[in-house]
C-alpha cells in the first residue's frame, strides 16, 4: 500500500494522458490512403493508393496542404482536405479537384523524374493500378 499505490496510479495517468495526447495523430491521418472522393464519381479507374505517411516524411506539409493569401504566398496549411477549396468544377480561379490531384501528384513526380528520381509515377497505369 501506500508509496507503492500511488506511483501505480501515477503511472497509470500518465498512460492514460499519453493515450489521449497521441489520438488525433493515430486517428486524423492514416498512413495509406485509399483515395476514393466521391465528387469523382462515378470511377472510370482503379483507385489510386497514396501513401501520405511515406511522402510526409520526405517533404514539408506545406508543399501540398497550400494556404495562399491575396498575393499567392503560402500562408502555410493545416492539413485541411484538398476538396475544402477544389471543389467538382474550376471556381473562382482554382482547379477542380481532379485537376488539382493530377496537377499536384502528377506534377511533383514530373520534377522528380526529371532530377533522376526513381518509383515516381507518372503514367495512369502507375497510379489506377488494377488490384486483384
Ligand atoms: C505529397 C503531398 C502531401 C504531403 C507532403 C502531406 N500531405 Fe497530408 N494529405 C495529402 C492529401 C492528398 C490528402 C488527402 C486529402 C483529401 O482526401 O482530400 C492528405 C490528408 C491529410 C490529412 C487528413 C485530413 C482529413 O480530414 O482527412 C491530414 C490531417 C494531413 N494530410 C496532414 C498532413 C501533415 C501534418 C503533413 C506533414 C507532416 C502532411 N499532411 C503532408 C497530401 C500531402
Ligand atoms: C485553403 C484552400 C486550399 C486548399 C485546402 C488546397 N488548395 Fe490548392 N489552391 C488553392 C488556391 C487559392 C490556389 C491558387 C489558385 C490560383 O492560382 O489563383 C491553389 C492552387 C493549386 C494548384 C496549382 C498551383 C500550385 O500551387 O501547384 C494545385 C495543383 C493545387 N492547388 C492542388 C491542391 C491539392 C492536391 C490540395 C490538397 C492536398 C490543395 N490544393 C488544397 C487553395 C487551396
Ligand atoms: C512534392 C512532391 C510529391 C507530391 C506532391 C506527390 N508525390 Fe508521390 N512521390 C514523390 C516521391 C519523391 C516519390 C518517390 C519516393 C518514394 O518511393 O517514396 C513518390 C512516390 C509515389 C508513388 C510510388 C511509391 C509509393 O509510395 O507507392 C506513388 C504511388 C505516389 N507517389 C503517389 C502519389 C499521389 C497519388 C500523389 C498525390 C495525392 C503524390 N504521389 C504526390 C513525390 C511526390
Ligand atoms: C501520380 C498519380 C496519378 C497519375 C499518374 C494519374 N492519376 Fe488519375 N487520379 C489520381 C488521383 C489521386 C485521383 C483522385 C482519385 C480520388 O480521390 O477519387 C485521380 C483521379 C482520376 C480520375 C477521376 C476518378 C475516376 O476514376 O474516374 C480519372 C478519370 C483519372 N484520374 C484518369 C487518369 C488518367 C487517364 C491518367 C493518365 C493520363 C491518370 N489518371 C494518371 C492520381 C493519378
């Protein structure tokens, strides 16, 4: 009893404060994404697996989650869904959505194989791979 307990309890808040500390890291991104939007609906390709937690790794959030202000500085994102701003068709000067993705995924692997990067897909078949 006594010492004894209470350091069982402290420990045992302490877990429970790390639980609750590391959920909306564990639930608010998943590391591979199945990106099934249905604004592009209906699905003429296989859908595309895109592995968010292996690109966040390697380059700063920003250079996806944009936020521009009036002089098209990037403000900096937060991780907000691409379809808060694109939306099914171009509207007030930005790109739908599918232009968005394509332009966005598409466009960074284009650089990328220029520098001589390898595994940076570029063709539909590399990105709607038919699974089975
Ligand atoms: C290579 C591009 C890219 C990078 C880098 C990237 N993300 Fe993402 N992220 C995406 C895309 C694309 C989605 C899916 C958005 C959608 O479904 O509309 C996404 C989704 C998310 C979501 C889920 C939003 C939701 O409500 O479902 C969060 C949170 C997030 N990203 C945070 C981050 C953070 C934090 C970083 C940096 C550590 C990061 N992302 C880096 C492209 C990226
Ligand atoms: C907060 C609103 C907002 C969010 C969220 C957002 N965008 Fe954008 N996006 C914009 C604005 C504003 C522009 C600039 C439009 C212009 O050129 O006037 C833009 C431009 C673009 C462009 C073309 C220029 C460039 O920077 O490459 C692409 C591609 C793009 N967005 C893809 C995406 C993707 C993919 C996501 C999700 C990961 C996303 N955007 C999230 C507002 C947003
Ligand atoms: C800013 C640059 C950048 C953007 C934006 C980007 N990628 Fe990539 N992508 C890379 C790099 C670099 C690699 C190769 C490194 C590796 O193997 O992880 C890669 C590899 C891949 C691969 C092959 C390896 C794997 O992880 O499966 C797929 C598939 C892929 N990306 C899909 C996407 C999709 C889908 C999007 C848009 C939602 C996207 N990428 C946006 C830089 C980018
Ligand atoms: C770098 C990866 C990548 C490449 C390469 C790519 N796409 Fe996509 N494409 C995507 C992503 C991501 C989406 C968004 C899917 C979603 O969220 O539902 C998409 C969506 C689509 C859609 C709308 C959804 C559907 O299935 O009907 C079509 C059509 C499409 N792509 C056709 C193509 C064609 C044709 C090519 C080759 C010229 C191509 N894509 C190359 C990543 C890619």
């Amino acid at each position: 009893m006594g010492g004894g307990g209470l350091m069982r309890y402290a420990r045992l808040g302490f877990a429970a404060l790390a639980f609750f500390l590391m959920m909306p890291f564990a639930f608010s991104q998943d590391a591979v994404m199945i990106m099934n939007h249905k604004e592009l609906d209906p699905h003429q390709r296989p859908l595309v697996r895109f592995t968010h937690e292996q690109h966040a790794a390697k380059m700063d959030c920003v250079q996806c989650h944009h936020d521009y202000d009036e002089y098209l500085n990037n403000k900096g994102g937060e991780g907000g869904v691409c379809s808060d701003c694109h939306v099914q068709s171009p509207m007030d000067g930005k790109l739908s959505l599918l232009e968005a993705f394509h332009g966005q995924c598409k466009g960074c692997h284009e650089v990328m194989q220029r520098e001589g990067k390898p595994n940076t897909p570029v063709t539909c078949g590399e990105c709607h791979i038919l699974r089975k």
